[in-house]
C-alpha cells in the first residue's frame, strides 16, 4: 500500500526511493558481455518500483545524527541489494515459488531458476563491495563495523535464520512465539540494521542507540503484522504481488494464529511503542514519527 505523496512522510518516501534507485542503477554493473543475462536479472529486481523502507530508515536516522548524504546513501544501497537479493530467493520455486514481485514478473519467471539463483549472490556480494569501498566512509574500522553487523543481520542469526524457520514443514508446531522470532529474525534483523548503521554512522551514544533498537524491534514487528494483514486483506493491485501465500501454503501466521481484530490491536501496541523509543529523539524525529502512522494505516 503506497504512503500518500500528500503528506510530509509520503513525498520524503519517494524522494528517498528514487535516488536509492538512482545510486543503484550506478553501482550494478550494466549488461554487457557474454554474462549480460546476469547483469539484466540483477538490473530487473533491484530497480523496479518498491517502497525502499529500509533506505528510508537509513537515511532518516542518519538525519538524527547530521551524517553526509554520501555515506547514508551509499550504506541505504547496499542494505537494499540485500534485501532485493532475499526477495529473488524467497520468490524460487524450492522457496515460497511466487509469480509477481513489485508488480512485475519475480526474477525466475522473466529470466530462469538459475539465473534468479545467481543474480541474488551476485546482488548479497555487491553490498558488501559498496560497504568496503572507502567512498562509503573515510574510516577502515567503521567500514568493518557496518560490514560486521550487515554479516549478521543478513546471515544465518539474522534474515536466513528466520526464513530458515519459515521453511519448516507445516507440521512443526507453531505458536506465538516461534511467529515472533521468526519474523524477528526474517524482517526484523534488516529493519534493525536500516537504523543501527546509521547510529554506527552517527557516532550514536548507547542512550540513542538503546532507543533506535527499541524503536526497530516493535516497529519491525508491527510492519510484519501488517504485512500478515494485507496478505488477507489487500488489494494486489497496490500490494504488487499475490495475496494470501500464507494461506495457500499452508503456512501459519500472526493473523492466522491470532485473528485479524487482535492483530490489528497489537499493531497499534507496538506501534505505540515505537512512538516512545522515538521520544528521545524529540522533534527530530517527526518524520520517522510519521512512518509509524503509515504503518499503522497499512493494518486498516
């Protein structure tokens, strides 16, 4: 559900998003080469149209801290490569074997299986390439620091972990809180990260980066609650891919575990929540303030 381009929130979003995938079209290399197909299927997935979230947050916490455009841009591509790679994976045939992606054909629908396959290691190795470029930073061990913590929150403590436990056969046994961790570690981890690097940017003290990880967790699970809700709910028009996956694949989720009323209600109890992280940030942080409310607005 896009965010409203009328509001101060909605066109901050899309200013974001076009110049993310403005540095994207700059760092992946263009076709060329008896490998162009590669270089198309990386091109395909990673600039189509999608909302940038995770930029978004990079660039908007880095505002807290006055850190250069260059660094949070840079570090906002590089986390979005990760996060378009995961997608062309999560989207295979052995994975969750879907058609459409941000409204268009998923990577191995418009080229093939194993060009999707190759494409998405090609897209998780580019970031890294971007966070260790010395353009990204001046400073070697902050560099290492954003590299480290991207390692695990992409990895298998952190976004892999979590899709690992959505790959468990349906029979495993799944209650609130095996749903929690999952989506924790499968969309929470990089939302986290979206933050944290720009804390890691900002030279953030541990009172600041107590509340940018506070906000992150309830603000991530809130955005996966509402995910579960348009999947039941939305329209695929503007959701940009099918609905009810979950459903079809027999898979349990927090509206399926909890029913549509009591997950919208624990949408706005975390929503709440992040409000209060933000808190210590003042009147700095009205914009991210005001992507709580769009998340809020994607669970009505």
């Amino acid at each position: 559900m896009p965010a409203s381009s009328d509001t101060e929130f909605g066109r901050r979003l899309t200013e974001i998003a076009d110049r993310v995938t403005v540095a994207l079209d700059q760092l992946i290399p263009s076709a060329q080469g008896p490998e162009a197909d590669l270089m198309r299927a990386m091109r395909h997935a990673a600039l189509a149209n999608g909302k940038r979230m995770r930029p978004f947050y990079v660039i908007e916490t880095g505002a807290l801290f006055d850190v250069p455009e260059r660094s949070l841009l840079r570090t906002a591509a590089a986390l979005e490569c990760v996060h378009t790679y995961s997608l062309v994976h999560d989207d295979l045939p052995c994975m969750d074997d879907d058609d459409y992606r941000r409204g268009q054909p998923t990577v191995h629908k418009a080229f093939d299986e194993a060009t999707a396959v190759l494409a998405g290691d090609a897209l998780l190795t580019l970031a890294f390439k971007i966070l260790a470029s010395s353009e990204t930073h001046t400073d070697p061990v902050l560099r290492l620091k954003l590299i480290e913590r991207l390692a695990d929150a992409s990895g298998a403590v952190g976004m892999v972990g979590g899709q690992m436990i959505d790959m468990l056969h349906q029979d495993t046994p799944r209650d609130i809180n095996t749903i929690t961790r999952m989506q924790r570690l499968k969309t929470g981890a990089l939302i986290s990260y979206s933050v944290e690097s720009a804390g890691i940017l900002g030279g953030a003290n541990e009172g600041e980066r107590l509340a940018l990880q506070g906000f992150a967790h309830d603000l991530g699970l809130a955005y996966q609650i509402s995910d579960d809700l348009l999947d039941v709910e939305g329209d695929p028009a503007l959701v940009g891919k099918p609905l009810r996956s979950d459903e079809s694949a027999g898979k349990t989720n927090f509206v399926t575990l909890l029913g549509v009323e009591p997950a919208r209600e624990r949408v706005k109890m975390l929503a709440a929540q992040a409000r209060t992280h933000l808190a210590f940030f003042g009147d700095r942080a009205n914009i991210l303030l005001q992507s709580v409310d769009f998340v809020l607005d994607r669970a009505h």
